[in-house]
C-alpha cells in the first residue's frame, strides 16, 4: 500500500510536467475510491482508513489551492501514521504556503521511526520542492559504509543531497560513488555513474574512465561512456551550499 502511494504520486507529477495532461489524476483516484471532490468531502477523506485516500485527498486540496483546508490538514499530520501519508500531506501544506509543511518533511529525516526508505523519499520530495535536504544527511550516508548491503537504496538521493551539505559530507559521497563504480551490482554501477553525472563532479573524470576500461558488461559500459560524455561537456562540479 505505501509503493502504492509512492507510484500514484510519481505518476501523477510525470504526467503533469510532461505537458500533455495527466493520464491521471487525483481526481480519478479519489473517484476510483467513491470519494466526492468537495471541500467538505476531501477534509472528510483525511481520516479515511485508507492511507492512499488521506494523501491524495492532501495533495488534491492543495491542487485546487484551497487556503482555508491547512487547519484540517495540519490537524490530520499531527495524528498521522503512515510515513508516506505523513510526507504527502506536508507537501500539500508547504504547497499552500504553510511552513509547517516544511519543518514537518525536515524533521522527518532524523525520525528514528521512519525507514531509511521514507527517509530517502522525504529527501526526494524536499528535492522536487527546491528546499534542503542536509538533515537527512546522516542517516542517508550510514548506508554508504561499504559493510552494508543497502546502498543502492541511497543512491537517488545522493545528487540532490549533495547540494546542501557541508564539503566535509560533499567529498564523502562523491568518494563512496567513485567506490561504487566497481561494485559486483551492475545496476549499482550504473546509478553511481549517473550520479556523478548528475553531480557534475569532473573530479570522477579519471575514475570513471578507469571504470569504463574495466567494464565487462557492455550495455553498462554504454552506460558509463554516456556518463563520462556528459561529465566532460559540464563547466564544473557545482559547490555544496555550506561552502558559500
């Protein structure tokens, strides 16, 4: 039920940046699930029993910029259990220029309750929201020890991450990338690539070339060279934000 919530959410803000209309909505879902679009009947949806019903009901009060709805939603949060539920309504309530909605996704990221899963979902939203995600830093790089067996589920983190912490936690992620490049998970690999890119980190030049010369796969070396191109055409690795 929370990948649930999680797909639908992706989905939806997919369809909606690509410009050509929402092949669904929140609107569909809710009426999929009986549930009326009203005001009355959306703040009514915030205590369904369904989780999936009381976050879409969030994100569509929010879609239809409805001000006097952040009372009930803050007052839902506030007894809210369900980690992705939680996350969904503080970004209806910062998309209603409510600061709660911020202070709540932020203070997710050291809830020792919450996965590393939400936690890595809670720094995905605050990167689609443009704010930091530096809180999450520390539990996001313990997954990085080498020892574990769950980077990978840090991995799409990292690039946003990496732009608001300090140059200490900077060069450590870009240092567990470039260990990444050898890992015996190709997918890994891969990812850890694509986030160096992303990074801009021209730094990993020279390690992604070795990577890419020692590659055996060759839809990953394709992968990488892609990488690499995209590496050697950027102006510079852009600085972490503690640094100005």
């Amino acid at each position: 039920m929370r990948a649930g919530i999680l797909v639908l959410l992706l989905f939806v803000r997919a369809a909606q940046s690509s410009g050509g209309g929402p092949l669904t909505s929140f609107a569909d879902s809710l009426r999929a699930h009986g549930i009326g679009l009203s005001q009355p009947a959306l703040i009514d949806a915030l205590r369904n029993s369904d989780p999936e019903i009381r976050a879409v009901a969030a994100l569509k009060l929010d879609e239809d910029h409805d001000s006097a709805s952040v009372a009930p939603i803050e007052d839902a949060l506030a007894t809210e259990t369900n980690p992705r539920t939680r996350i969904a309504m503080a970004e209806a309530l910062w998309g209603l220029h409510d600061p709660t909605g911020l202070a709540s996704l932020q203070a997710m990221c050291t809830d020792e309750s919450l996965s590393i899963f939400d936690i890595v979902e809670v720094a995905q939203q605050l990167g689609l929201i443009g704010e930091s995600s530096a809180a999450c830093a520390s539990p996001i790089l313990t997954y990085l020890d080498p020892t574990t067996d769950r980077r990978q589920v840090v991995l799409p983190a990292l690039p946003d991450l990496y732009r608001w912490v300090p140059s200490r936690q900077a060069a450590q992620i870009i240092s567990n990338l470039q260990d990444m490049l050898t890992d015996e998970d190709g997918t890994v690999r891969m990812e850890a690539s694509h986030a160096l890119a992303q990074i801009g980190s021209r730094g990993s030049i020279e390690a992604l070339s070795k990577a890419i010369a020692q590659e055996n796969d060759p839809s990953v070396q394709a992968s990488l060279e892609d990488d690499l191109d995209r590496l050697e055409n950027k102006p510079g690795e852009a600085p972490s934000a503690n640094d100005h």
